[in-house]
C-alpha cells in the first residue's frame, strides 16, 4: 500500500500533486523546480556565498581568520574551553551528513527506491 499525503496538505499545488502516491525522488526534484522552489535556493546560497567571499578573501590574505568565523557570536557560545571541542564535533557532524546523504543517493540508484520506501518496504 502506497503512503498518501493529503493534497490539502500541500497548499493544493498542482505541481505538488506529484507528491500523493510518487515518492520517487527524481518527481520530487521535477516538482521543485516547475514550483519554483530550486530557484528560491540557488538565489538564497548565491547570496550568502557572494557575502561570505568577502571573509574567505580575507583568510586566504593571511588576517588570522579562522574558517567559519564571521565574528558573529551574540550569546557567546564560543567563549571559554569548549570550543576546540565544538569545533571537532562540527567537523564530524558535517562528515557524518555527508556519508549518510550519499547512501541515501547510492541506494536509490542502485535499487530505485527512495529513503521512505526502503524504511516501509513498500
């Protein structure tokens, strides 16, 4: 039996109708993009991107910068001991995301099958 999402759930979106039944990710992605929303996220990385070079510049120059430090820390959360610990367990989460998205990849090129439906078996 095939997972259904109510349609009104999705805001009614024809595009989004793909979504009710077809969990495939290759429809999920075709439905993005005719919505619009692949857009909305080149935009929004492009963005951030372009402000960021301004601080990668700088840190190539040699100014002392570490990378991922954009001096902008209100709570003061790296302050003290820790935050050599924190910057280890950043870099193993992001390493750990990236391992786990490609299997993600790889199984659904290698038995056509989407993250839901090797959970449910269906």
């Amino acid at each position: 039996m095939p997972i259904r999402m109510e349609p009104r759930l999705l805001h009614d979106c024809s595009a989004l109708q793909v979504y009710s039944g077809d969990l495939k990710l290759t429809k999920l992605h075709d439905a993005a993009v005719k919505t619009g929303t692949m857009g909305q996220i080149l935009f929004w990385l492009s963005t951030f991107e372009i402000v960021a070079t301004a601080a990668t510049i700088q840190m190539l120059q040699g100014s002392g910068r570490a990378p991922g430090d954009f001096g902008f820390d209100p709570l003061g959360l790296g302050k003290g001991d820790k935050m050599a610990r924190m910057q280890i367990c950043e870099i193993k989460n992001g390493r750990l995301a990236m391992m786990a998205f490609s299997g993600i990849i790889h199984h659904y090129f290698i038995t056509g099958k989407g993250p839901i439906e090797l959970i449910t078996g269906k």
